[in-house]
C-alpha cells in the first residue's frame, strides 16, 4: 500500500513539475502502457548508440488512447495483466500467447484495468477479432482461439491510416458497451 502512495505522490509530482505529461520526458521504466497528456500511447524503443550499446527511449506514438489523457499505469496492473514496464514497441503479438491471453482475460486484468484492456482491444480489433471473443473462447479452447487469432491475421492486413489510430475506427472501445457475458471468463 505505502508503494502505491509513493507512486501516486512521484506521477503527481512528476506532472506538476512538467505540466504535461510527455512521454519523452517520462523515465524508461515509466514509459509502456502510459499515455500523454495529448491522448497518445507512449512506446519504449530501442535505439543503438555509436558504440554499439542498445539503449531504451521513451517516444510519443500514433495510437491515442480513449479518454485516459496524462495516465501512468499501476504497478497492480501491470501484475494482474502479465506485463513488464521494459515492454518494447506495441504489437499483437502477445496476443498469440496462450498464458499472456489468459492472464489478459483473467478477471483481475480484464475487469480493473481499463487501459490495457483498451489497448489490446483495440489491437485485437485491427487483427478483426473481438478480444471478448478471444476470452470467451480461453475458456473452451486456447488452441482454438490462437489459431483463430493467426489465420485472422493472415487473411485481413491491419488497416493503414494516415492519422492517429484511434478506437472508434474500429468499434466500441468502451467497455460500458460491453455486457459481463461478453468479457473476462470466470476464475479457474
């Protein structure tokens, strides 16, 4: 609990001394799954020095997020949904993963943290799946659901667009729209 205060106190901070909060700005281990103040997702990305070396930036994206300007995301989300603040690049990728899709759908992840429920909905909607339909199908077959994924994937490029991405290109990104029946499956 103490470690949440103290995140919460250094993000307010963080703001009030930048006004904005600016992805390029934000730390390496801040920067995956946080939006700026503009709406737009932050990305880490690796950048090789002269010397070899690889290192990390934090950079503004093209993808906005839906109604979550200036958001850093929670340390109990990022456990609850599997993920890791060193996360390079935005992908769905991950999606093909049956333990990350699993922890995703789960309860914890899907029902309490909207931004990266936004996030992989959206990712999962460019793919032309549904994510609800992707959780829904975690509880009959993680097989099934991944192959679904895959020839999806194969059979429909990702739209390109020559402005940000958003979700209301693709469908409802508000989770209000969807019903309980159409989300998380029931804990194991």
């Amino acid at each position: 609990m103490s470690r949440l205060i103290a995140f919460l106190a250094f993000v307010l901070i963080l703001q009030g001394a930048l006004g904005d909060l600016v992805c390029e700005e934000l730390p390496v281990g801040m920067c995956s799954f946080s939006i700026s103040s503009s709406g737009r997702r932050c990305v880490l990305e690796t950048l090789q020095s002269d010397g070899g070396v690889r290192e990390f930036q934090c950079t503004t994206s093209e993808v906005t997020a839906t109604n979550m300007p200036a958001y850093i995301e929670s340390d109990e989300c990022m456990s609850a949904c599997g993920l890791s603040r060193n996360s390079v690049g935005i992908s769905s990728d991950s999606l093909l993963e049956v333990q990350f899709t699993r922890q995703l759908c789960s309860p914890q992840c899907y029902y309490t943290c909207p931004n990266i429920v936004d996030l992989y909905q959206n990712l999962a909607l460019a793919e032309g799946v549904f994510l609800s339909d992707l959780c829904k199908s975690q509880t009959t077959s993680s097989r099934r659901s991944v192959i679904q994924l895959q020839s999806s994937s194969e059979a429909a490029p990702a739209p390109v667009s020559e402005g940000p991405t958003s979700a209301a290109a693709y469908g409802p990104a508000s989770s209000a729209t969807l019903s309980s029946v159409d989300c998380a499956p029931s804990p194991l």
